[in-house]
C-alpha cells in the first residue's frame, strides 16, 4: 500500500466529500492506488484523488474502534 492509502477505503463504503456536501451521499466503486472512484447521489461517478481529498465516513468510522 502506498503513503496515501485508506484501508478502510474499499468498495461499498458510504462516504461523503468534505467540500461538495450537495454531491449527497456516495459509494466507493473502486480503489486504484490513491484514486477512488465513488458514485454519488447528485454527481455521479467522481475520482477522487485520496492524496488530496479525506473522504468523510458516513456512519460508524471503522478507525474509531482503535
């Protein structure tokens, strides 16, 4: 796994983008190394630059368990 992997980025998750809350809620499709292909509600498939961007879990964050 590289620098700018989340393991708990993986497809299935419910995520929400930090800045574009109108994009709605989104699902993780696909995880390419830093770039994250999430569908969401109002915006449609996005690739997301994980370097750049923190996804923000909807629900339970799993890292909270630690």
């Amino acid at each position: 796994m590289g620098p700018f992997s989340d393991p708990f980025l993986e497809p299935g998750v419910l995520v929400r983008h930090p800045v574009h809350d109108d994009w709605g809620l989104g699902q993780v499709q696909s995880v390419a190394g830093r770039k994250v292909t999430v569908n969401f509600e109002h915006a449609g498939k996005q690739v997301i630059d994980a370097a750049v961007v923190r996804l923000e879990f909807v629900g339970d964050d799993p890292r909270d368990g630690r």
